[in-house]
C-alpha cells in the first residue's frame, strides 16, 4: 500500500480531514438519499463564493435545467462529478463561476438525471442534448469532473463527426473512463483517502445496470476525437484511465495530454483555495480551457 504519509503534504491531508468530517468513510453504502445530504452539506464547506463580477442564470435547454454564466466567445460545457448519483447545479457552482471569471468564456453547467431514479443512459441523453444545443450556437469546449469526466469523453465519442457540431476540446479532470480497475493505479490505490476501489465499483455497478451502457475506454476507435487534456490524480484509484486515455488518443493520430496532479487525491478541485498543489492543477485546468477555446494546441503533436 502507498505510503500516504509522505506522498501527500500537511496542506492535503488538512482538506482530507475536513472533508471526512461532513464525509464519512462508509457514505458509499447509506442510501442515495443519505448520500446526497451528505455530498450537499459537504460541498457547501468549500463553496467560496463568486469572483467579482461573475452572475448566473438558470434556465432549462434542450429540456435540461441547466445554470448559464454568462461570458464571451467558445461555450465550455461543464458536466459535474459525484459518480451520476449526487451533486447538481449547487455543488460545482463556485467551480464554474471561477472558470467564467479566470477564462472570460460562457459557461454552462448541465443538471444531468441521475442514477438510480433514472437509469443508464438518461444521464448521457441529456449531457448530449444540452452539446447538440450548445453546438447548434457555436464551438464548444466539454469540461467535467469525475463521473462528469466521464459523460464528457462519452459525449465526444458519440458526437465526433457528427453535422453542426464543432468540439474544440475537452479536459477530463480526475475522469473514470471504464478503464481496468484489477490492475494498475485502481489496485495501487484501491484504499485511498476520498475515493476507494470499493467506491468506484459501487458507482460503477449503477450506471451498468442500465441496459446501454458507453465507456470510452472500452472504445475500439480513438480516432477523430478532439484534442484532449486529461488529469490524474496520483493518489487516486482512477488515475490511470486518464494516462491509458490519452495513450489511446495518441496512438490513434490524435492530439491528447495527460498531466499528474502530484500527492493530491480524488474530489481535490474543492481544494484549490487551500492546497498549493491543489490550485497549480486548477491554473494548470484554466490555461487548457482557454487554450482549447482559442484553439490552441500548447502541448506538442503525436509522435
């Protein structure tokens, strides 16, 4: 087992303990409904606000309550994590607002269905509804953390190529992609401080109890994908569907990046304003976003 002790700092395991103390360890088995209580009460800890100058509105696209922070330029479609069972508009709120305020872009974040209450594939219906009506207006960025990593990279799959839909990129933060959770960083980090094997495998077992289930890393083609920067947590069972994403993106001809947030975590985005390395990942997040928008490709082509 890793040697947390060392390979996190003082900083980290602060934000760890305060987030266990509205967390509990065994949050995974109480009820769904626990379980949102818990996330919600957890989430409004860290919430910090809005930046100076950045306003938000809901409204419902493509059938979707979604909430708008209205920006200029490329619209970054923001799909939140909590492994499609918890979470909504209120728990990425200052998330968002951030990447409005650091970015200038318009950001959209999607309220997706969620599991159990609606099956696989509702979650992805309504992440592609709201992308085709984004599309439909201009190019878009796809931005999620988590299980909204996940609807993200799915989205890209499904839409590549498709008529009046331009994707500049996507950026997968902490993402679990479908990837081999008996080997690698899933049994390195099967017991890790925030997210666990046993997590990912419960999460897991919801969304494949729907009857159509699409895990990008189970794809066969990578190719006509957008470019693509994913992040890993190191101290994270999940870390290596991001590193095998962007392997398989780059073998395919495609542009993909993958970066290692060091000594941080799963859910370490609620650290940015307390953690160094927690914010050097969140800049790191900004700038690919940005660039992205531009249409920029920072990073160097597939060798």
């Amino acid at each position: 087992m890793p040697d947390y002790a060392t390979l996190m700092d003082e900083a980290t395991w602060a934000f760890i303990r305060r987030t266990e103390a509205s967390y509990p360890p065994d949050t995974a088995s109480l009820s769904i409904s626990d379980q949102r209580a818990i996330y919600d009460r957890m989430c409004r800890v860290f919430f910090r606000g809005y930046p100076p100058g950045v306003t938000a509105q809901d409204e419902t696209l493509a059938g979707v309550p979604c909430r708008i922070y209205p920006g200029a330029g490329s619209t970054v479609l923001y799909l939140h994590g909590g492994g499609m069972v918890v979470g909504g508009l209120h728990s990425h709120d200052d998330v968002c607002a951030e990447i409005r305020a650091e970015t200038g872009l318009t950001v959209v974040a999607a309220d997706y269905r969620l599991l159990p209450e609606h099956p696989t594939p509702a979650a992805l219906e309504d992440t592609l509804a709201v992308a085709r009506h984004l599309a439909a207006q201009g190019p878009i960025v796809l931005a999620g953390d988590s299980a909204g990593g996940f609807l993200a990279a799915s989205v890209c799959h499904i839409l590549r190529g498709e008529a009046g839909v331009r994707i500049l990129g996507q950026v997968l933060i902490y993402p679990g992609l479908g990837g081999d959770l008996d080997s690698g960083s899933a049994m390195e980090h099967a017991h890790a401080p925030m997210l666990t094997r046993d997590d990912v495998l419960f999460y897991r077992g919801l969304y494949k109890g729907g009857t159509e289930t699409v895990e990008p890393l189970q794809d066969h083609d990578f190719f006509g994908l957008p470019p693509t920067v994913a992040i890993g947590a190191e101290c994270d069972p999940l870390c290596d569907d991001s590193a095998r994403y962007q392997a398989a993106i780059h073998a395919a001809g495609g542009r993909a990046q993958f970066f290692l947030a060091p000594g941080l975590p799963h859910g370490y985005l609620r650290a940015r304003s307390i953690v160094p390395r927690a914010a050097a990942s969140f800049a790191q997040i900004i700038t690919a976003i940005a660039a992205l928008a531009r249409g920029d490709w920072p990073y160097g082509e597939p060798t």
